[in-house]
DNA sequence: TGGTTAGTTAGTAAAGATGCCTAACTTAGC
DNA sequence: GCTAAGTTAGGCATCTTTACTAACTAACCA
C-alpha cells in the first residue's frame, strides 16, 4: 500500500503521468523518446510512467513506426486509448432532455433523447432508464464509465451540484448531483447548460483549444458562457454571464412602457428572448388592420416571415439583431475574447444576421473578435456535459 | 550545484518552502510544529525548510511564546521578515509619475513624485534620478530590491512588458520593460495602470483577499481591471476591461449628434470621461444667456457646481452618473463580481452619487454587489505595482 | 549484389541524488 | 513523570545520470 504522503512526493509523479498521458493524446502517435523531449523528463522516467499507463490500459502500443532519416532503431509509437473509459453526457432542457455516451476523444457511441418530465421524480426515473437503454446499445457496463455530467437549464452551484434556479424547470436549490448519484454509481457533475456549452465547443467545436471564449445562447432565454484563462468563470455567486439583464438602451430600460425589470428576465432578454420576440411582434401587428399570425405563433415564426420580407416582422427582427449587436460588442469590449460563439435557437439563422453583427462591433466595440455560430450542433450539450467530466477529473494537470 | 532537475522533485520543495513562508507570513507568530499541522507536513520537513528560510533571511525568530495548558516546551516563534527585500512601484500617470519603494507587506518607506516628461528619453532619465533619490531617503541599495513594478496609462503587453498604446503618453509599441532594466540592475514588470490598481486594492485596499473584483476608474478616461479567480484577467489580445467603449444607449450611439466611434475615445468614455463632461457641459450652455464657466473649464469645476446646486450642470452630472449606473449594472450582471470598485478622479465625490448607482444595480442587474471606492488614495498605483512583483514573483504558490 | 562497418536513435538497467516520512530521541517547561 | 517542541537517524519513493543493448540506415568494399 501507498504511505500516506499527504503533500507528499506521489503528487509529482501522478502529476507527470497525467501529462505523459496528455502529451501521448494531443500528439498523436509518438515515441517514448519523443515524449521525455517534449516534457523534460528523463527517459528512463518517461518508460516507467508508460509502463504503468499501459498497464492501466490507458495507452496503447501500436508497432514500430518508420526510423528517422539518420538512421536508427525504429521507435515504438504510442497511441491513446480513446475507449479506457466513457462518459455520460446529459443535455436537461426544457422541453427534452438529450442523453449520451462518449469516449475519452469525445466521440459519440451511443444518444438519445426523451421528453422532460414536470415531476422530479418521474424526471429521474425516466433518466435511468433512458441511461440503461443507452448502455445496452454502447456494449458497455457500469464499470466502464467514468462519470455522468448534467447541463442544468438554470444557475448552478457546480461544487455542491445543486441547482440554485431554473425557472424553466421550476426547480429552486434542487441538489441534482446529490439525488442523480444516489441512482447511478458513477460520480455525477452538474453545471449550467451554457458553461457546458461553451467547454463542449471549446473542446472539439469552434472555439477548440483557445483560452478566452464568450458563448452567447438566445433561445427561449438568452444566457452567456466565459471561459477565461481556459477556465470556465462561474462568478462569485454563480450568476456571472448574465448577459440577459444588460442594459443596451438607458432610455427604453427606463420608460414605462415595459414591464418593471426583475420578474425573471432582464433587459436584453425582453428584447431578444423569444417571448421578447413575440411579445413586440404582437405591438406590432397592433396597428395593422389583418393579423399577419393566428393567435398563436413563435419566434421562430417571426424569423420566417422576416426572411420572407414581411415589413413589420422585418422591424421587429431587426430591432432583435441590433440590440444582439450590441450585446456583442459590449461583450467584446470588456471580455476581448479569442472569438464569440452564437448558440441557441437563434444559431440557425446565423449567416443571416452574423454580418449586421460584425458591422456593429466594428463601430463601436474597442477590439475585434470573429463571431462565429456554435459547430457542434445538437449534441453540443451532450459532448459540453462529457468535456466538464473529464476536465474536473483531469483537473490535476492545470499547471503544466 | 544542484543537479538541473528540470521538471523536477526540486520544484516541490520550493512549493513546500514557499508556502511554510506563506504560512507564517499569514498566521502571525507561529511555531514550527504549528505550521506542520497546518500545511500537513512533518516536523522535521518544515524544520529543515524553515532553517533554510531563516538563513536565507525571508524568517526571524522572536523567542520563545508560552508553553501550552498541558505543559510541554515553549515553542519558538517564527514571523515574517517583511524587510527581507523591497520592492519599487511606479505609478507613471499622464501628468504625473509617483514612485515609491515598499516592503514586503505593502508598507511604503518612501514615496516621492515629478512631472510627466513628454519625451520618452528625459522622463526614464528623470525616473532614474527619482528612484536614485528614492533609494538614498530610504537607507537602501540596489542589492534590497526586489524587483519593480511600472503601472502605464494605456493597453500593455504585460509578458514582454511593451506599452502597445498610450494615447496620453503618445506611445506605441514602446519596450518599457527592456528600457528601464536597462537603466536598472533589477527585474522590471508592466502592466496597465487600472490592472495594477485593483492588484492593488485586493491586496491591501478595499477588496482584500476577494477572488472576483472589478475596478472601474473613471477620471480623464474610463478604464476597468478585473480580477477573475484571483488573477488579473488580460484578455486574448491585452484588451479585455475596455469599458469605455460600452454602449449604453443604442439610438445615442447611432445618433449623429456625437463623433463617430473609434476616433480614441469610445461611447462611454464620450459621455463620463473628463473631456466628455466639459463637452456636454458646453453643450448645456448653448441655450443660456450668460456663460457659467469661463472658456476654460474641467470636468472638477462641473462637479462642483453641480454640488452646489447649478441646474444645468446637475443635469450634466446626472447624466454621467446615469451612465455610470447602467455600466456598473452591466458589468455586474456580466462578471458577478464580489465587490466593483470605484476609482480614478470621481472616487474624491463617492458619497455623493454612489446611492443613485446602487439604485441603478439594484433596478437592473441580475445579482446585486456592493460597490465601494477605492481605498488606497494616493499610493494606489504604486502599492498596486509593487504588488504586481510580488506576485509575478511568488506566482508558484497559486494553488493551495 | 551482398556483406561489413560506422553512426544514430529507442529503450532499459543500475547507481546516485534529493526530498519526504516515520520513529525515536533530546530539550524544556509543568 | 508528563507533555509538547524540535532534532536526528533511517527508510522509501521519485527523479536523473550514466552506461548499456537493440535496432536501424548509410556507406563502403569485394
């Protein structure tokens, strides 16, 4: 048995086993020799350390590769085990609630999906078993999995795993983690839909492998992940990235003809939101003698009627796009990010409006960033859940 | 000599001798059998540790505390030699540059000041017979300091220490760093005045040990540094805090009543800045017959009047603050900061508007934080620089 | 063409250095 | 004698260096 080194000397070598094992993922097949050079470890070291990995299966031998010109023994090429262990990822929307297993690469083997559940309870059970299924059609056992990540639609204490607020699911200080663990017996990490979003696209979307990045989803709400220094910024409270509640417009923000602020959504989220949307489209349509929509209609619908050149619908489209533009620029200015990444439902109009955006930070944000639309596409809240997993695990390899 | 482990064991002793410093620096008087427990390492680790500590100066021995209630020998007591080294911080404003000389607990034992030197030549010469000067009145030699620390007015590179550009100074892309060590035989770091201050101001002022502070320094600019999980956040390209180009107001900013963006100044600072307020003060007195200010007037006297009761410039001031308000609610509801800090010119009147934002916060943001000014007066800037050395200097202790 | 030799690189083994821990001891006060 | 602070001695884990073997390329020569 390991002595009980508490600050003790196996932290370093956990530490540089992590980063041989970091350094064999990111590069590829390579060599032992290759690897002591990139790390600065003796080669000696570097053999324990990859005995011990492939051992625990995490590596993998893959035969000789070619010599180098200069002559020389073959080396032995190393690979990464992309499939020592699996992920969960869960996507809990609103409306459904998206499943799904990945390998260590981020490589989707098996999803799903299944309505949410008003009922926490029925919610949980419904997950089970949708998780059982999902194993069944992977091949795969408890044992082969790792952990389970969870992407909350609401603010998260991600230490705790309660969700703190998440108004579309009525849920207040719901201890996600705590209840989700107690029916799986894997660790379970919850966190923000958008954070989960913004480390999903971070790590094989749009915005893969840069350190500064602002994610802004506008959906039915509009919320905004950050990473900053690579690392998710979550704020002293939980609430940063509420980017709903800025104020693009002193004037409108203090006239009376909107609702008082503060009955769940913010300034921008008025505007830009989808009920924002179809609450000034419905202004709108006031003064004209033919309704352009039956009683019922969404935002998305607005957005079609815009495309299709319809002048009020176009007005009020418009008026979302400027006040997104400056949303943006704003962000820009105080975050100068690597890029912006558009997510939600709104993403899917991108080409249409991504232009007037950028026109509008030229002007009047103090740098430049591109703006791009999230790349990962349905599963990105499945793949975003499996990344927080497997940075929280890995997180001892911060340092380099 | 010591072999060249590079990612070596070595590193984890000086971790461990590093934080036994941390440890008494922080706990007061404290013994060594103490700072075991606490740091949860063995007596003879920190033994050996706290001897090197002590030889190398960094320790003092205090004699002997008193024994416990059960008895047992007195424990010697170790504190912190805050005279180990010393450190020099520069505060190079537009009109003026204060420098000062600390020690290694922020205490200064010398300050002193000139005037801003327009070229580039004079002013390091003039720095350089400053800090001369510095070192004479304070009974030092160069062989004490540590390192110093240069706040610039304008966006710099602090890896390679280039002042990239300095509007207030007609800098660009200026070598600060490897100019001045070549003037003096220490270690030199820049950075951004407004990153310094809040440095500072977490250090010693009015944000002490919080993780999450925003400083927002409105005086003849507006400029904001930010500190996320405990470390200056910079931005991808040096740019990040840019709040002077934040748009509060969508139709003013498109309205063409004001100068086009990107002329220097940007939305916000047109409004808040020094020269904005002389503007719109200006602007203000087009309609009255007799002029309130003669032709030459600063944003201060505007101030003032308004303190006094002028209508017209209590419409101007109200609209600064207005402005102020909403950006701070901004700001907030973006980084959920645990304190925002107020500083630059308009900190001296505080009092005086600091309700009519927390109003504004308290209407718009999505989080509330209280929002004081800063605390460090006058030194700011330089407490602020030197704690810019220290803690470039100590960055291995970061983690726990 | 085919064999031999020199040079180069991959990986392993053994020995030395460093730093931590535990256990036992000394010191100093009750 | 009891207790707690601090030191000494011995052992263990980890890394590095040095020296080695294995394996391959290139070039030379018969």
């Amino acid at each position: 048995m390991k002595s009980n080194h508490k600050g003790g000397i196996a932290i370093m070598k956990e530490k540089n086993k992590r980063n041989v094992l970091r350094c064999v993922k990111e590069n590829g097949p390579i060599s032992r020799s290759e690897v002591a050079d990139q790390l600065h470890l003796s080669k000696p070291t570097v053999s324990a350390l990859v005995e011990e990995l492939l051992q625990e299966n995490w590596l993998k031998e893959v035969g000789p590769g070619s010599a180098g010109l200069a002559g020389g023994r073959k080396p032995i090429q190393l690979v990464f085990n992309s499939r020592a262990a699996h992920v969960i990822g869960i996507d809990m929307g609103g409306t459904k609630v998206r499943t799904g297993i990945c390998d260590l690469i981020g490589q989707p083997l098996a999803v799903d999906e299944f309505p949410t559940q008003t009922q926490k309870k029925t919610l949980l059970k419904a997950l089970k078993q949708n998780v059982d299924k999902l194993l069944k059609n992977a091949a795969l056992k408890p044992d082969d999995i790792l952990g389970m990540g969870i992407g909350a639609p609401g603010m998260t204490d991600a230490d705790r795993g309660v969700v703190i607020d998440a108004p579309s699911l009525s849920w207040s200080q719901y201890p996600l983690k705590k209840e989700a663990e107690a029916l799986f017996p894997w660790p379970v990490m919850v966190d923000n839909d958008v954070n989960v979003a913004v480390l999903g696209e971070q790590w094989l979307g749009a915005a893969k492998g840069m350190k500064h990045v602002v994610l802004i989803s506008i959906g039915t709400g509009v919320g905004c992940g950050m990473l900053i220094n690579g690392q998710l910024y979550r704020g002293a409270t939980w609430a940063a990235g509420e980017i709903g509640y800025m104020v693009t417009d002193m004037a409108k923000a203090r006239s009376a003809d909107l609702p008082p602020p503060h009955e769940g959504y913010g300034f921008l989220e008025q505007y830009v939101g989808g009920a924002g949307i179809v609450q000034s489209m419905k202004q709108e349509m006031k003064g004209q003698p033919e309704p352009l929509f039956p009683n019922n209609f969404s935002a998305k619908d607005v957005f079609q009627k815009a495309k299709d050149g319809d002048q009020a619908a176009v007005r009020v489209i418009d008026e979302v796009i400027d006040h997104i533009g400056f949303a943006v620029a704003n962000m820009i200015s105080i975050i100068n990010p690597e890029v912006v990444l558009l997510g939600g439902g709104i993403s899917r109009s991108a080409d249409w409006f991504l232009p007037r955006i950028q026109k509008t930070i030229q002007d009047f944000a103090s740098v430049s960033a591109p703006v791009l639309p999230t790349a990962l596409g349905e599963n990105l809240g499945v793949v975003g859940a499996v990344s927080l997993v497997l940075r929280e695990t890995e997180s001892v390899l911060k340092e380099l």
